[in-house]
C-alpha cells in the first residue's frame, strides 16, 4: 500500500490528484485505498468520482 501513500504525498494542498482504477478495480475501492493511506501519513483526503476516475485532495 505504499504506492497509495506516495499518492498521497505527492498531491500538493493547491491541487487535486487523479487515478483512474486499472482492470479489476473499482473507484469505490481505490478511493476507500487513498483515504486510508492519508490516514496512514497523518493526513485527511477528500474523495469524489467524476467519470469513472477517482479525484482527492489532500489536507
């Protein structure tokens, strides 16, 4: 799950990060994977789905 974490961490608190879920994956998924890795780095992260990609920012 540290792919996640650099996600995280590479989003500036101007900005919004992008993922689109890859085959297998849903966005549900891969949104529940970057909140828990903010939470993991001591951070909180916004998420929302907009044509089929996942959208968060980071505080």
């Amino acid at each position: 799950m540290r792919q996640y974490e650099d996600y995280v961490n590479s989003v500036k608190s101007d900005e919004a990060g992008k993922l689109t879920p890859e085959e297998g994956e849903t966005t549900r998924g891969l949104a529940l994977r970057i909140s828990r890795a903010a939470k993991r780095v001591g951070k909180s992260a916004d998420t929302w789905v907009r044509d089929g990609s996942v959208y968060f920012v980071v505080s």
